[in-house]
C-alpha cells in the first residue's frame, strides 16, 4: 500500500488547521482542565504532569497536551479481552488501557501506543504479535502541519538503522524531506549525543535525556508536589529508534532549525528559540497517528469493560464513616409550649439517593436523648415499624437497613421533647430563662459516637430541610434558613414555614420576650440579631444600643475578611440569637449562632462563632475526632481578624495536658480546663505555626483549596495537613510531629510549593 498522502476533507483540514497550527510557546494558554468526564485512571495520568501546566502555574511543555480531543474508544488488539482495548486521544499521544485486571500499581496500567514507531514503519499494529501495513506517514514529524519542506514521518524510514555517535559528540547531523542525512548544523547549541540505549543502538540527545530525567510540579495523590516528570525515563516516549537531527522547519510560518529525534512512543523537538520551559516538546504524535489512522473516521465503540475502582491513599483512622447521601429532612412542630419546654414532632428523613454503595445500617444521632429530653413514640422505614438498637444510653439508635432499597426511602419518625434546664448551660437544647432552644434536638444520620463533655457533640453531613412550627402568635421564632410562610391556624396559632439547603444541622430559638433588629453587610449577607428582654434589664438603652452595634460590627468584620481570605459565606443570612444567661459562651449552627450578650469581651465572642460558619458549617470536619482543625481554628481566627494575626495565645504553666489530635474520648471535663487549653489555643497556635512557616499568600491559598475541594464535605486531618504541605514550600512535616501523633505524617508528599 503507497504511502498516505492526507488527501483530506475538508472539515478535517479544518481541524488541523486549529490543533496543528505551531509547536511554539503556550506560555499564558489557560485551556480548559481535561477529562473532567474521564475514568480516574486516564484523568490521573494527564493530572500528574500537565493539570499545573493548564493552570499555568508552570510554564514548562505538555506531555499530553491541554484536553483529550477523543472522548473514550475502543480499537482491536488480540491481546486485550474481548479484542478490544480502552483508547482516548491527545495531541501528543494516546492514552490506552489493554487490560482491565492488570496491576493497578504498575506504572505501566495506563501506557501510550507505539505511534512513532507506526508512523514511521507504516505497520499499524493490532496486537503483540499482529501488524497491518498502511504505509510510512507522510504527515510532518516536527512545525507546522503544512510546511512543505520538513521532514515527515516518511523522511525517518531509512534512519533507523544509522550508527550512534560517539558518547559526548556533539550532534550536528541533519535531515531533510527526502531522508538524507547530512552536515552539518550552523550551531549545535551545545547538543551532545548522551547515554547508550543497548536495546535499540541508539543514544539519547543531551537535551532530551536531561528532559527525560527532570524534577518539577507535578500532581500526585491529587495533589501537588515536586518530583520526577517521569517515573520512568522512558515512560512516555519509548526507548529511542533513531538518532537525533537537526531540520529546517517552519514554526508558526518561520523557518528554523529544531532538532528531531524519534522514539517509540512520541517524537522529541528541541527549538532553541523557544522561551525556557517550551525548547523541549513533544511532538503532535497523537494528532497525526489520529489522521494517518482514520482519516474522516473514527474509532469504534468503547470495550464494555467494567474498570475497577481507582485505587487512593487513605491513612490509618481517616475515613470518614458518616454516610454520603442525599437527605432531606422534614420537622413539623406540631406542638411547641416555650414555658414548659414541651414539644411535640413529627419528623421525616427521606433519601434520595446513597452516594456508594448502600450502607448495611444507618446511626441516628440524638443528643437531646442524652439529657433526657427525648420520648420516641414511632418509627417507620418506608412505612413499615421497625425496631433500633440502643447505644451509649440512646444517644445513638442503630437502624439495620434491607438490601436494595429503593430510592426515595423515607424513615418516619415521631417524637416528643421535654426540655428542662440543660445544667452546664452549653446544651444546644435547654428551657433557659424563657428562651427555648431547640439546636441538636432531632434524631440526625451520623456514625457511631459517644457523647462528648468537652467538644460539641454532634456530626453530621450536610442536607436540607424543610421545617413548619406551630406556636402562639406571640411568639418570635428566630430559625436558621430563611422562611418562605406564615399562616394563622383555626386556633389563632401561627405556622412558620421555614427552609434551608446544604446545612449540616438545623436550629431555631423561641421566645415571646425577643427584640429584632438587622444590618446588611457590604457584600449583602442580612445579619439579623435577636437579644431577650432579660438581658436588657438593669442597662440603658444607649448601652444596649452600643452593645449592638459591637455584635453588628464583629460579625460584618469576620465575614467580611473570612469570605477574602478563604471563600464566599454561601448563605443569605446570619442569626445572631440569645440564647438565655446561663450558656457560658456562645454556640454555632450552620447560618445561627447561639450567644450570651453579657460575654466579656463580646467581640471575640462573635468572633469566634462566626468563624464556625467556615469551620465547621462549610468546611466540615469530625468534631469529636478532629476537634482541633475547627476549634482551634476559630480560636485562630477569634484572635487573629481583629489583630492582622498577631495575637498567638500563650502555653500555660506546664505546657499541654493533651496532643493536638485528642478524640473528645480522651478529653476530661474538668475544672483545670486542660481540654480547652489543648485543643482551642494549642490549636490556635499551630495555625500560627503553619502560617509563619508557609508564609501569608502560600497560607491562603491552601485555605482556599480546601474551601474548593471540601465546601459542604467533610475535611479530615489528612486532608488538611496535605493541602498546606501541598502549597508550603517549606516542609512542615517536622513542625506536625510537634503536635500530633499522626503515623502517616512522613508518608506525606514533599511539598509543593
């Protein structure tokens, strides 16, 4: 069969024209992220070296090229099950995969084809061991795609069997259109033939061996580290088939010297005139071999193979065991008498979908359980009555869960609540003073936990919710959410309807002796504060205007700089609601916090309830596990935004009773309070730490990766302390073992920088 001679439509001429227009620089080029509708595995492989390339955050040439411009095919080859193998094509080559049951952890699962070797030998090969001639390519090996006088892929036939030369000569030699080698370059710009390849008799160009063997940014584990570009030299290219020469071709319409040199799997070009990062590339193997293959064609359908899950790292006690579903909860309080603390409900939580497989059983968390508040009356799973198992007092009820459930599944609930006066006045639910605070008072979907003294004790995914409360007309509900109706009952009572999305935990506060006011913060969020009549008595009004505007000021200062310096505040509003004199401090539910107007010094206060609405209502985390990531976070951020983060709290005398990363398990409420000492302000110092060794502009970039990569999720302390090793370009792992007990920590990636 001839040679082809790319006798094209015209739409496909068009095509090149777009992708082949020049192998020059792409520094600024910010395209779109690839395979972001890729299997894991094809998606990992373009991530590791060209994602920070994409993102410019380096300048340095593609491996791959900036976006797949196939999506995932099937092409035969005998040696793959089912004769067909997993395809995707880039510009500079083709990402495949030959066997599904391979090993996941060899480098070699997701390879790049032959095509240089194809291209040049004319043998398109469809197995180990079977070959179908096309004929040498006469596409261009190296410029623009219709330079008429560059060498093809053709020109290289006769070259394969050419001698090396000498380790260390300078390599001179050039070729043209024809195949004819020659002498010699005007400048060889220090180009030396480098080590022996013995498998082929070829030796790799100096430039491209330095390539080949070059650290940068790169991306692994899903994140960003410094490392080897290849961690094999060859993995991409293939071993040399040729040697390396210098040709005359036009690059973006300009005549120039670039050196060539073929190997198996791609087409190294050395432009010396090209901006540093952009002298070595790869060549446009993949788009060629795409032409010289189909023409106006296209592959076949992909293999109906089923992949087998993408294999991550997970350290020891890092995984999340919350369940990942689509919840909605429904609360109806039916009844709510706010001078007994007598409620009646009825709940329902609706799935609508398990994220993963289905889990066996579900945990139902009910702090209100813990104090005695609660009375179960019935409980159904899609309709039918089901029994639980109790755990940790009725703390937690287990539900065990049937097999194929349909989705939506509804589990129904009845219940009535009985508060009284929590006693250590930190209780989310408590009758206090004629303020009835209903916040962790309804059975949530968490994971198997004991209550905890020390740390807030509930934990949860996020969910939306749907909330109607029945109650005299005399009485303020201030709610999380926003509300979308009221109505007047026949019996002279008013129903709020309320609402709230993506919330980790729903609360509300009742009260017939609440005054209302609200401000609007610069970037619009409605700040609505709520404070009892209790805690105006015995002051004047200028004080209880002046103690307002130190609440309003606070807060439009913390979301202010927090939504700058981390990510936006996604919710529309803040409730700011007392929540009676005897809660200690304040409390902190996702778009509510509970405060105590008489705190000293208030600011701080709201300060620090504020900076909840980041960590731990956006950015979740373990509470119970992981406390220090949120209360020692906004400890940092209680007192860092007044002061420009200079305000490092003090070790007390003795140091620290506990490690950073204590489980509220291990934390002893006592009066020494040695648990607040090690988590808050231990915590609040290794923030500080982190800052001062990241730097300013490196510190909020990981922040605000985090806020990208875990807005509404769950964020461990893996995740964590990977995303600031991830953008430090100092190594922290040495400063993390001063404060955690971590195993993995070493087993972290170097940094990024």
């Amino acid at each position: 069969m001839p040679s082809l001679r790319l006798s094209l439509p015209a739409t496909l001429c068009l095509l090149l024209t777009l992708l082949l227009s020049a192998l020059g620089p792409l520094e600024g080029a910010q395209p779109a992220l690839a395979l972001d509708d890729g299997n894991p595995f094809f998606e990992s492989t373009w991530q590791r070296t060209d994602r920070v390339v994409a993102s410019t955050e380096v300048s340095r040439t593609w491996v791959w090229g900036p976006e797949p411009f196939t999506g995932e095919h099937g092409e035969p080859y005998a040696d793959s099950p089912g004769g067909t193998r997993l395809v995707r094509y880039f510009d500079k080559s083709r990402m495949e995969i030959n066997d599904p049951n391979g090993d996941l952890n060899d480098i070699w699962y997701v390879t790049n084809g032959l095509l240089a070797r194809e291209l040049i030998s004319g043998q398109m090969q469809l197995g180990d061991n079977v070959f179908e001639h096309r004929g040498s390519a006469a596409v261009n090996i190296a410029g623009d795609w219709d330079d008429p006088d560059g060498p093809t892929y053709a020109s290289f036939g006769g070259l394969l069997d050419a001698s090396p030369l000498s380790e260390g000569a300078a390599v001179t030699q050039t070729v043209n259109r024809a195949g004819n080698a020659g002498c010699c370059v005007p400048n060889d710009h220090g180009v030396r033939a480098g080590p022996l390849v013995s498998e082929t008799g070829h030796r790799v160009a100096s430039v491209f061996w330095d390539y080949l063997n070059s650290s940068g940014k790169i991306v692994e584990r899903e994140r960003r580290t410094t490392g080897r570009l290849f961690a094999n030299p060859y993995y991409a290219t293939g071993l040399p088939i040729g040697e390396a020469y210098w040709a005359q071709v036009r690059v973006a319409g300009v005549q120039q010297w670039v050196l060539v040199q073929p190997f198996e799997r791609r087409v190294l070009t050395f432009t010396p005139g090209n901006s540093p990062g952009w002298q070595v590339e790869m060549g446009n193997v993949g788009l060629h071999y795409y032409i010289w293959r189909y023409g106006s064609g296209s592959p076949s359908a992909a293999p109906a193979w089923q992949l087998p899950s993408y294999p991550t790292w997970t350290p020891a006690g890092q995984t999340v065991n919350i369940p990942d579903l689509d919840v909605r909860y429904g609360l109806h309080l039916s009844s709510v008498n706010v001078d007994s603390g007598a409620v009646t409900v009825q709940q329902q939580i609706r799935i609508d979908s398990f994220n993963g497989a289905q889990p066996d059983r579900l945990y139902i968390q009910i702090v209100a359980a813990h104090f005695g508040y609660f009375t179960l009356d019935s409980l159904t799973l899609n309709g039918q009555p089901v029994t639980t198992v109790s755990h940790h007092g009725g703390f937690i009820r287990e539900l065990a869960l049937p097999p194929n459930l349909p989705t939506p599944t509804t589990i129904d609930i009845d219940f009535r609540l009985n508060v009284g006066l929590e006693p250590s006045g930190w209780g989310g639910t408590s009758l206090d003073s004629g303020i009835l605070r209903l916040g962790y008072f309804f059975p949530i979907i968490s994971d198997l936990h004991a209550f905890s003294d020390t740390l807030d004790p509930s934990q949860a995914q996020v969910a939306d919710f749907d909330v109607t409360v029945d109650v005299a007309p005399d009485v303020t509900v201030a709610h999380a959410g926003w509300e979308i109706g009221r109505e007047t009952l026949g019996d002279g009572r008013l129903r709020y309807r309320l609402t709230a999305e993506n919330v980790r935990d729903y609360a509300l506060l009742l009260s017939r002796g609440f005054s209302y006011s609200e401000q609007t913060t610069p970037s619009g969020v409605l700040l609505k504060l709520y404070i009892h009549a209790s805690s105006l008595a015995g002051i004047t009004n200028e004080a209880a205007a002046s103690r307002n505007a130190v609440i309003f000021a606070a807060a439009t200062d913390a979301l202010e700089k927090l939504s700058g310096l981390i990510g936006p505040y996604v919710y529309d509003s803040l409730v700011i609601a007392d929540s009676g004199p005897t809660m200690p401090g304040g409390l902190e539910f996702p778009s509510l916090i509970y405060i105590n107007p008489a705190y000293v010094p208030l600011d701080r206060l709201v300060y620090h309830e504020v900076a909840h609405q980041w960590l731990h209502a956006m950015i979740g985390n373990r509470t119970l596990v992981d406390g220090w990531i949120d209360e020692g976070g906004a400890e940092f951020f209680e007192r860092g935004l007044p002061t420009g983060f200079s305000e490092r709290p003090s070790v007390p005398a003795g140091g620290y009773q506990y490690w950073l990363d204590s489980h509220a398990d291990e934390l002893v409420y006592d009066a020494s309070r040695q648990w607040y000492f090690s988590i808050y302000e231990q915590g609040s110092r290794f923030y500080y730490d982190v800052l001062d060794r990241m730097g300013w502009g490196a510190f909020w970039r990981a922040f605000q990766n985090l806020y990208a990569q875990r807005l509404f999720g769950i964020a461990t302390a893996h995740d964590v302390l990977a995303t600031f090793q991830e953008y430090s370009v100092t190594d922290l792992r040495p400063l993390y073992d001063d404060y955690f007990r971590y195993p993995w920590v070493w087993e972290l990636l170097a940094p990024g920088g």
